[in-house]
C-alpha cells in the first residue's frame, strides 16, 4: 500500500525507513523557520495529577525510541514524507476528508445545527464521543490508551485525540489514528493536525496533518507527527499508554509526548487573534468516519472496539489525567482538572462514560468507543 516514489523534502539531507516502512527526511532543524532561529521549549508544566504507568499498563515505545535505528546527522530532524501519490488516488475518488472532525458552531455549510454538538452522521459520516469544556484555555493534557481498532473500508478513519479549538475556524489538534488514506497501512500513528479555516482544505500555512504542509515545527530527534508505535494495546493483553500535552507558551502551540516535546505550531498561523491568544474550547475522546452511503451500517470500531460503559476492566480504550490549562506564567503552565460535559452522538453505536476530578489517581477520566453495528470483541 505504500508508496516511496515521492519527492524528498526541500531541504533534506539524508533519508532513512522506518519500521513501519515509511520514510523520513532528516532536514536540518534550522530550515524550518524564516531566519533559523527555532523556538525554546517551554519549562515542564505544573500538573496536578500523576501521569506514571501502573498495574498492567505500559508505555509506549515509537519506531525512533530504538537507539539502533539509523538518524540523520546531527543539527537534523525526522519530517515524515506525505503519501502524495496514495493521497492523489483518494482525491481522485472523491473521498478526500478534511481532517478530524469537531463542528464547534452552530451553523456548517449553511446547515443550521442548532447547537447540536455534530451534523447528522447518517449524511456526513462522523461520529463522536466526546468531552467538552467552554473556557479560556492555554493547553490540555491527558494520558490514553492506543489500540489498533478495525476499519469496514480503507476510506475510513477512527481516531482517539485532543482537540483545542478557539470559534468556528481555528484549532490545532493531536492524539493517535488509523486511517490508510493518511498512513499508508492499518496501524495506529500519531498525529498532529491544525486549521485556520474551518476544517477546509488542506494546504501550507492554512491546515493539515503532520508536517505535510507548512505550519508543524519539528524539534524532537526521536519522536515525531506520524510515528508508529512499536505494539498498540490489545484485548485481554497489556495496555499501551502515552501522555500528551499540549501548551502556548511564548507565542507557540507546543506538544510534548511523554517526556520530549517534539515540536510547535505558530501561533502567528493563526493571525493575532483567536487561536494567537487561547483557546475556547477543550475536548477529548474518540471518532469514526464512516465512507459509507448509509454510514449508519458502519462496523468501523472506535477505540478498542468495545464500548465505553464496559470500564478498563472490560478493556475499553480510555483518557485518564485529563487536564487543562487554565493560566500561564514566567513559570510555565498551570493545568488543572479537566471538568467536561458529554457531547455524544445519539447513535447507539459508540458511548462515553466519564468521571470529573475524582480524588484517584486518575483525576478526571473517560472511556469512549465501540463496534459500530458490529460486535464487540
């Protein structure tokens, strides 16, 4: 499925292959930015919950955490080659996606929505089951599982994220997704994601994935926007976790993944407005995008296929620690518990189940998923 008859990048200057087999081009860092000059990460945030692995959990390990795995030269950093020409053949068919999907407002397309929190699924083909919380917001925060759930049609995607989302227009995003028309294969990848027009079309400086259009600043040697990692959680099996945070410090929308932060978006994408200055509104959980004329039928799963109602220990995928960052200072950013309101499709087909600022270990937390029509595992 995958292709390698794809032009490198501009400015690379040695490419490698991942595990999964995708290629990267090892840029020099600097090259990234109009006069090199790279931002400085921000300082470790002032969480208030414990993010370690516990019981049967463990943490993540991506294609670029093996130290044997070939690099590029120092001063260089991994930028993961677009699918171009597998992307073409999607466009061609019509079924290009915009992106992850959160319809913030109450009118898309000219389709009043009433402040539903999605479009009819049945039509536009997205479900989600999802937290959200209204606010002025500087970053989140959360640790989850990541599962390799099963999609009907190699046109379908389901994804477990963050999204950071300021009006109808702007928002940048990140978490883990299975989706062939973006990766090439079946397997879960991180991802990041950011638009300045509404979810519309894709292109340098407006939106996208990763780093296939300009915006994604890449600082992190190790990992990096469309890695995968090396085993994804299974039923019955150990759980597979990673932390991700997100933070706007000094005019960026940092990410940090685990204990690395790998990279930033401008805030300057967003002009002096809006997104420039915070975000409004905060959401976690999980969505499926069914290709399907009657998406109603779909039986791609979301999660670990199981729904949420089922708890960890039924194995259902869930976000734990789930924080948000409400201030910022010299000292960096301040997160507390997250307090979110479900926003759920009325689909029996996917559920959430959440529990705000509980004295546990697991602060605030949800479980989200499900088989589609299909059955459970």
């Amino acid at each position: 499925m995958l292709s390698e008859h794809v032009e490198p990048h501009s400015a690379t200057v040695k490419t490698t292959k991942t595990s999964s087999g995708r290629l990267l081009d090892w840029i020099p860092i600097e090259s990234q930015v109009a006069g090199g000059k790279v931002a400085t990460p921000p300082p470790s945030p002032a969480t208030k919950r414990s993010m370690s692995a516990d019981g049967a959990t463990q943490y993540a390990r991506f294609e670029l955490d093996d130290p044997r795995v070939d690099r590029g030269p120092p001063g260089t950093v991994p930028v993961l080659r677009d699918l171009s020409s597998h992307r073409e053949r999607v466009q061609r068919l019509g079924i290009d996606k915009k992106g992850p999907r959160i319809y913030p407002g109450d009118n898309v397309g000219g389709i009043n929505l009433g402040g539903i929190h999605d479009p009819d699924p049945s039509h536009f083909g997205y479900y989600h089951s999802v937290s959200t919380q209204k606010g002025a917001f500087f970053g989140g925060a959360s640790v989850m599982t990541i599962y390799a759930p099963t999609l009907q049609s190699d046109e379908d995607h389901s994804l477990y994220q963050m999204w950071l989302i300021n009006g109808t227009q702007e928002g940048v995003e990140a978490g883990w997704t299975v989706d062939p028309s973006l990766n090439g294969d079946l397997k879960p990848h991180f991802f990041t994601f950011f638009t300045t027009n509404g979810w519309g079309d894709r292109g340098d400086n407006i939106g996208g994935y990763n780093a296939f259009q300009a915006g994604w600043v890449q600082v992190s040697t190790g990992k990096h926007p469309g890695a995968a990692p090396v085993v994804a959680s299974r039923i019955d099996h150990n759980v597979i976790i990673y932390k991700m945070l997100f933070m706007l410090w000094q005019g960026n929308w940092w990410l940090k993944i685990d204990d690395t932060w790998i990279g930033y978006y401008p805030a300057s994408l967003f002009g002096t407005d809006a997104m420039a200055r915070n975000a409004s509104r905060l959401d976690f959980g999980g969505e499926v995008y069914s290709s399907l004329a009657d998406p109603s039928t779909t039986t791609t799963q979301m999660g670990s296929g199981r729904k949420g109602e089922h708890g960890s220990d039924g194995y259902s995928a869930w976000q734990r620690n789930i924080e948000a960052c409400t201030s910022i200072d010299a000292a960096g950013g301040h997160y507390v518990p997250f307090n979110g309101t479900i926003l759920e499709n009325p689909s029996p087909r996917y559920d959430i189940v959440q529990t705000m600022g509980s004295s546990t270990n697991w602060g605030s937390f949800l479980f989200a998923g499900g088989p589609g029509i299909g059955t459970e595992p």
